[in-house]
C-alpha cells in the first residue's frame, strides 16, 4: 500500500496518490495532471478512481483531464449534479481498489455535496480519512460557500456542519490518520494549521471545532465569526468544476505564445489585457512596463491572482522570467485563469532593448523608513498585511490598507504626499504599489523589508502582541 500526499504549497492544497496491488485512485486533483499519470506509470499501476470530495472553489480540479486520460471513474458524494458523467455516490458506498477499500462518508455543511473517504486498509481495518474541507488540522471547513446554491443561510450550513462532524466523524477512532485538502494559507477556513496531517484523537482534543462537550449553537457561533468575503474568483472555479472547462494542453498552448516587444505593445493597446509580471519584487521595481502589475510566481501566486482580479475570462499578458512561462500558465490555470494569450519573448531585458518606454518603484529599507517615523507623520507608512496579521501586531501610528481590499474604496492618499508601503516581506508590498501605480498613484514608495526587520530595527514603537488573532 502506497499514500503519498501531493501538497502545493501555492494553493495550501492537498490531494493524495494512493494505491495497492497494481490499482490507485487520486483524491481532490489538480489540473495538471502530469504527475499522477507519471507516479501510476512509474509503477505499472492504473488509476480506477478520481475521488472528489465536493466541488472545489478555490482551484479547478484535474478530474475530467485525469478520467479521460486513464479510464477513471469520477466520484462524488450525494446530491451533486456534475455537468458529465461521474458517479453520484450514496453515503456509506464503499469502492474496493487493490486490497483497500474507501467508504464515503457524506458530511455535508461546507458544501452540500461535500463527503470524506474512509479507507480500510488490508487488514479491513479504518485506518486513514481523507477528509476534504469538511475538517482540516485545527479548523472545519467554512460553511459561507455555498449559499447560493443550497439556498441555504450560513447558520443552516453551518449547523449541517455541526451534525456530520458528530455523527460521521467523531465516532471513528482516534488512530484513524487524517488528511485535509488545504492547511495554512488556504482561504476555505480560518484557523489552519502549518501541519497537513494529524491523528483524528489529537484533532479531537485540540481542534477548536471538534470538542467533544461543543453546543450546536457553540459550534454555529465560534465557525461562522470572524470569516471574511471569499476571493472573487471562487464561483467561476465552482461552476468549472460542475459544469467543465477546456483541456489544460488547449489552454497552456493558447498562453505560451512568444511575442516580440513590438507585438507585445500592439496587443496591449488593441485588448483590455492586463499585463502580470512574475518577476520577484526587487526586479520588477527596478524597471518595468507601465501599468503592468506585480504578482511574483516565487510566492503566493495564483492565490493572488484569483484575489486581486475580478474575472477568471479577462485576457492576460505574461513577463517572466525566461524558461518560466509554461509553469506560470499553468499556474494561473490552476485557479481558472484560462485566458492568458502570449508572453513577452526574451522578458523584460527585450522590451528595454527595443527601447519602449518603462517606469520603476523607488524602495526604502528599514534605516530609513525608521527616519521617516520619528520625524514625520506615521499615518503615510501603509501596512498592506491582512487585518488580523495587523491586529496581532504592528507599528503604531500606521494605516492598515489589506491588499484582500484594494477594491473596497478605502484606499485614499493625497496627491501632495508620499506614501511608504509595507507588508511580513516584500512580496505583498510591491503587487498592491504597482496596483496602485497603474491606477495613476505616483507618490508611493516600496519597503524593501517586511514587518519583522522593521521591528527588529528598534527604531518603530511597536504594539503589544496579541496572541487571540495569530491564527484569524
């Protein structure tokens, strides 16, 4: 028996490989489904079953690429309507793969369809939930999604909630190992752990969620507070994932297209593209094209792509790093964002030498930063990290911009002074002031280093730490 758990860190997204006697299945897959066809040819093995565990929101899932590909059967729990053929499983439905045998659990509240999969190892003994994002390490799912479509409020979703996790979950025993579909950094709940695997007893007695002596109306309160909007791009991903999408080779074959820096211009100027620059912050500050915006690929990326742009069909042109352009395609592709339509050939070194015109950012370090605080007015350094990252601890006097927020009309500077941006490194700093440079913001200067070097500087006045929002 084989488990490998294959987490992109990008997404804070698990799925898992899992096989025995010559037969696997894949549970909650990505689009680019290379590696599991190379893992189930590496060992002669054939991938029977594509197990999904509700219809994904925060990424497009590889299941119809991964069934036509090998044959496979999609699975889902009760109540979905997938938009192709897949098998719309009952609860308690048990498929046999190898000597294993996998059970699903339906636990609706996250979505109403969701479902877990217990597995029986070769002894018949449970030994392993895959439990989607009805519980992750240290949370539950958020139950705010599906709204819509269960017609549902989130108090109702979240109270189905309540009940599968005592009567499908609870019982099982605590040896029993769990593996979420997302930990830290995913935005389907709230208070996830850095861990991506755990024991159900230990979840039991440390996950907020799940003590054992937790009212409903505990349960209802403690996971529907605090949760902030979800990013803008999670109903287009869940309507793909119901209703289907284009191949991914149709979609890396549309955006890897190599466009001189003169075709590159003439794109711009006749689509409403925008243009994402990959390159790390530092690079890009240093010159780029104007109005392009900064979303590094050595980071968070297509988690920041699907927060920051509003529509998953808005037509998109690429400066990379060269060599780098199939993965950032496909990286956008993972989220939905299918519309990239070429690249800059030869990056940003060839639009500078077909002499185009180019704008930087000016950065600032800590030393100096630290200057402008002690004589100047601390409301113009804008801390961009989310607000619970700011709550837990920040310089005083500053402004808290979220870059989550840059859309929601609060973002006001005058014209007559200049700006300082920060954020925990770099990275979030530069994409919200080059957002905000190409909406005609000039007066804004990037930090270079993030919140924990300007602290340790010793030369900004500090909040006190605040340990109940470490994890909002």
């Amino acid at each position: 028996m084989q488990i490998e758990q294959i987490y992109t860190g990008c997404l804070a997204q698990g799925a898992y490989y899992i096989e025995s006697e010559g037969e696997a299945v894949v549970i909650d897959p990505l689009r680019d489904i290379d590696n599991y066809l190379a893992k189930a040819k590496r060992n002669n093995a054939k991938i029977t079953y594509v197990f999904e565990t509700h219809f994904h929101a925060d990424f497009v899932s590889g299941h119809m690429d991964l069934a036509k590909a090998t044959g496979a059967t999609i699975v889902y729990g009760p109540t979905a309507v997938p938009g192709f053929e897949a098998k719309v499983a009952v609860d308690g439905e048990k498929f046999k793969v190898g000597k294993l045998v996998f059970e699903l659990l339906h636990t609706p509240g996250h979505t109403l369809e969701s479902c877990c999969y217990l597995m029986y190892d070769e002894s018949g003994k449970p030994s392993a939930l895959f439990s989607g994002d009805t519980i992750f390490i240290g949370d539950v799912g958020r139950p705010d999604l599906a709204q819509k479509a269960a017609n549902q409020t989130l108090e109702e979703l979240a109270g189905l909630l309540f009940d599968s996790i005592r009567t499908k979950i609870l019982p099982l025993a605590d040896n029993i190992v769990v593996y979420p579909a997302h930990g830290a950094g995913s935005a389907c709940g709230k208070k996830l752990s850095s861990e991506t695997i755990d024991t159900l007893g230990h979840q039991k007695a440390t996950n907020y969620a799940m003590r054992a002596d937790m009212s409903r109306a505990e349960f209802i309160k403690e996971v529907t507070e605090g949760l902030v909007a979800p990013p803008a791009y999670f109903p287009f991903n869940v309507q793909m994932n119901k209703q289907g999408y284009e191949s991914i080779d149709t979609v890396i074959q549309r955006g890897y297209k190599a466009l001189s820096a003169n075709a590159f211009e003439a794109a711009v100027d006749e689509t409403e593209a925008i243009i994402i620059d990959t390159r790390n912050a530092s690079e890009f500050g240093k010159g780029f094209i104007p109005g392009s915006i900064n979303i590094g690929i050595d980071g968070s990326f297509a988690v920041w792509v699907g927060a920051l742009i509003k529509n998953v069909s808005q037509p998109i042109l690429l400066v990379t790093e060269e060599g780098r352009e199939v993965e950032v395609v496909t990286r956008l592709a993972r989220v939905g964002f299918d519309h990239a339509f070429g690249y800059l050939k030869g990056g940003f070194e060839a639009w500078k030498q077909a002499r185009k015109e180019y704008d930087h950012i000016d950065s600032i370090d800590a030393d100096q930063l630290g200057a402008f605080y002690q004589e100047q007015d601390p409301e113009q350094i804008i801390d961009v990290r989310k607000k619970s990252e700011y709550d837990t601890e920040h310089i005083l006097g500053v402004t808290n911009f979220p870059l989550d927020f840059i859309d929601d009309g609060n973002q006001v500077f005058d014209p007559n002074k200049t700006y300082y941006i920060h954020c925990a490194g770099g990275y979030r700093s530069m994409i919200y002031t080059s957002i905000m440079r190409a909406r005609g913001y000039q007066n804004l200067i990037n930090c270079s280093v993030g919140f924990k070097d300007l602290k340790a500087s010793g030369k900004f006045h500090v909040s006190e730490f605040s340990q109940q929002n470490t994890q909002l």
